[in-house]
C-alpha cells in the first residue's frame, strides 16, 4: 500500500505535497482517507489528486490499492488509454476523470462496471470551448450569489471574536416579539445611526433598555423583499443555534416591516477580514470561522424544511449543492483575505490556477506571513475547490464540508501544542509530517 503511494508520488512528481512516512499512520496524508476497522493495519480506501497538475498517463501502481473505494483524478492534464485496471478493482466505487484528455474509446470491462456498481465522471467529449463558456456562466453567476452570500452569512457568525457574551437574553413569547413602529423609532432613536445594508434593507442600531439591537427595515423598492422578510421572521423563530443570531423581535405593522436582532458589537467578518484591520485574523481564527459557518448552515438544513430564500437572489432553483458552491467561494476569501471579484479578478479562477501550479503558499492571506500549517491549508484549499465543482454533484455535502473543517481545527489544535511542547523542551531541527 505504502509503495502503491510513493510509487504514484514519484510518477507525477508530486514535490510539493509533504507526504512522509506511513500514509495512514499517525493520520492519513493529504487527499487520502484511510480505514483503520481492520486489526493491525490501515486501508487506504480513497485517494483524491484532483487540481494537481498531472501529466502523462495513469499510475501503473494504482493498481496495487486493492482497497480503494474513490478515485478522483479530475482537472489535470492527464492523456493516453484509460487502463483496464481500474475496472478489476472490486471495491471502486467512485472514479471521477473530469477535465483531462484521455483517448476513446474506454475499457468495455469499465463501462460495464459503470452500469452497474460504479459512478465514473468523464465527459462525453473533448468540447473545450463549450466546457469552457459553461465554466464562465456557472462562475459568473456563483460569484454573484456568493456576494449576496457573503452579506448574509454574517448574520450566521456570531459571538465568534471574544469568549464574553455580548448580550445575556432569555427566550422571547411570540406576543414580546412583535414590535409596533413607534416602538420601532422608539428604539432606533428615529433611524438616527445606520450602522450597514441588509438583503432587504438598511440596518440601524438601537437600543431595548439596557440591550443594544440591530434593526433591518424593509426597503419600499424591494421587490422580493416582503417574501424574504416572512421567511427569515420565520425561520429565526424556529431555529436555535449557537452561530446563528438570535432573533429578539419583528414589526409588521402597515406599510413598515422590519427585523430585530442582538447586536453583534465586534463588527461584521468583512471588517475583519477586508478592511485593512491592524488584528489580521489568525490562521487558526480563519479555519474556526469557517467550522463554525458550516455548522451554521447545518442547522438551517436540519431545522427548516423548505429552503432559506431570504438568504440569496436567484433565477434558478437553489438547492443544498448550490449553497455549497457559494460556501465555496466564502471558504476562498477566508483563506486568501480577497473579496469574491476584486478588480476584475474572479476568486474561483485565481484559486484554481494556483492549484494547477501546485503553490499553495501563494494562495494564503499573504498577510499571515507564513503562520499556517501547509497539510490544513492543503486541505481547506481542497475542500473549497471540491465545493466549487461544475457540477453538482461532485460537491460534497454542508454535513462532509463541516466534518472536514472540524478535522481541520482539531489539527491545528493539536499542532499548536506539539509546538509549544517542543519549544519548551528545546527540541530543534525537526521535520514537519
């Protein structure tokens, strides 16, 4: 198993990722996942190279991974014969050999296969200009739900900066919830101090005695906005969740509509993250942030049981997947400290040409200088690309999304203290796995 991997390394020439020793032992490399059910010895059951870069044919020595379950070769530069090989092993379940060039026709014995037990990806034909305007259209129009997106998953990102409660409040009755709007002007001072811009609306700070308040009020030239506004009323009265903000009450009262949250007093992610702030967010901040919002996402999809449209602008039918891409996309610009379009430039594109160089380093919020671990960059990077595929498919779920940045922070936990201890016992000229 091990020589199957070093083998592969070594016919790709994959320098720059930091594999080292066992594949599975401690913890599995980056893009592989192992099994460790069975006594006295892991199984690597799946091997991810996408966006590597890869050239020539397929590895010879795949073969020798008897116990792989996925295979994700996609987005290289990969021609020749797809080998019979991958046909013959038993437990492949999953192939993807998107984006590449390899010759037809493919194996008999493999399209067999994929009939019956296996989910193989790879175009019908070589059509690049045709793949290539719909990657420009699927791009386009992700990178303007992701701006849209951006706007509203802060409201998801609360209590996120200091461990101190912001605000201690008790859960409202549905008669101490609803606001009349004199109340409401009561309470903003009049709308003296807009403090942003909502979906639907300009936001203003206020206060409920001693307790500080956000108010959106409903913008008259909104046209989906009186829908939006009955759905997030909604939904934050059914759902509880620690990174979601809490909802303290609503008016609805004539031509005047609006929505009262706890005021979060640390400012939004945008400030923090593009503003030039002094306190650059930490790598490890970076990955919680990210945790934090998956979870969040979850608990919409576990508690609502139509989908959040208040959350995005659309023409087309939104789903799981495609909150995914816009995940993605979020996922990017923590990572890199750059905005979804930013002079031109689209996030999606810039990430995944850097990929294909394989230079993670340049990827990375330049402003960390270096403080990041290269295997979890390496993962979330992946992680964000895999969210972002063209099609839907292909994209995991919030719940794998979630999973993978949890292992991600627990990594850097982790590191973090071996650090520590290492530097207290004085140990040098160590060799990062």
């Amino acid at each position: 198993m091990a020589a199957a991997i070093w083998s592969t390394k070594s016919t790709y020439g994959l320098t720059k990722l930091n594999w080292q020793g066992d594949p599975c032992v401690p913890q599995a490399w980056v893009g592989l996942n192992c099994d460790y059910s069975a006594p006295g010895a892991a199984r690597i059951i799946s091997l991810n190279l996408s966006f590597r870069g890869l050239r020539g044919g397929i590895a010879t020595a795949l073969v020798n991974l008897t116990m792989l379950e996925s295979l994700d070769l996609s987005y290289n530069n990969l021609t020749g014969n797809v080998p019979n090989f991958l046909a013959r092993l038993d437990n492949l379940s999953i192939l993807n050999l998107m984006g590449n060039n390899f010759t037809r026709p493919l194996p008999a014995e493999l399209l067999a296969k994929s009939k019956k037990t296996l989910r193989l990806s790879i175009e019908e034909s070589s059509g690049e200009d045709k793949n290539s305007w719909m990657r420009i259209i699927v791009v386009i129009v992700a990178s303007i739900i992701a701006c849209i997106m951006v706007l509203s998953i802060i409201v998801c990102i609360v209590k996120q900066w200091k461990k101190k409660a912001l605000i201690k409040s008790g859960v409202l009755t549905p008669k101490k919830q609803q606001f009349t709007y004199s109340e409401v002007l009561s309470i903003t001072n009049n709308f003296q101090n807009e403090i942003g811009r909502g979906g639907f609306g300009r936001v203003f700070h206020g206060s409920i005695g001693d307790k500080q308040v956000a108010v959106k009020m409903l913008s008259e030239s909104s046209s989906q906005g009186y829908k939006e506004f009955q759905a997030e009323v909604k939904l934050l009265m059914e759902v509880r969740h620690t990174n979601i903000t809490s909802l303290v009450g609503y008016c609805d009262d004539s031509n005047h509509k609006g929505i009262i949250y706890d005021f979060m007093a640390n400012g939004n992610l945008e400030k923090h993250l593009f503003d030039g702030s002094p306190n650059v967010l930490s790598w490890e901040r970076r990955l919680q942030i990210g945790c934090d919002a998956a979870e969040a996402f979850m608990g919409l999809y576990y508690r609502a049981s139509v989908h959040a449209s208040w959350m995005y602008h659309s023409t087309g039918r939104l789903t799981e997947k495609s909150d995914v891409y816009s995940f993605g996309v979020l996922l990017m610009e923590l990572i890199t400290g750059r905005k979804a379009i930013s002079e031109g430039i689209n996030i999606v594109n810039w990430v995944q040409s850097l990929v294909e160089e394989g230079n993670v380093e340049t990827i990375i919020d330049s402003r960390l200088e270096g403080h990041f671990d290269i295997n979890t960059s390496w993962k979330v990077v992946e992680t964000a690309i895999a969210c972002v595929s063209l099609t839907s498919i292909e994209r995991p779920t919030m719940t794998e999304v979630a999973m993978d940045l949890k292992h991600c922070v627990q990594t850097e936990k982790t590191r973090q203290s071996g650090s520590i201890s290492l530097n207290l016992e004085g140990v040098n000229d160590l060799k990062p796995r």
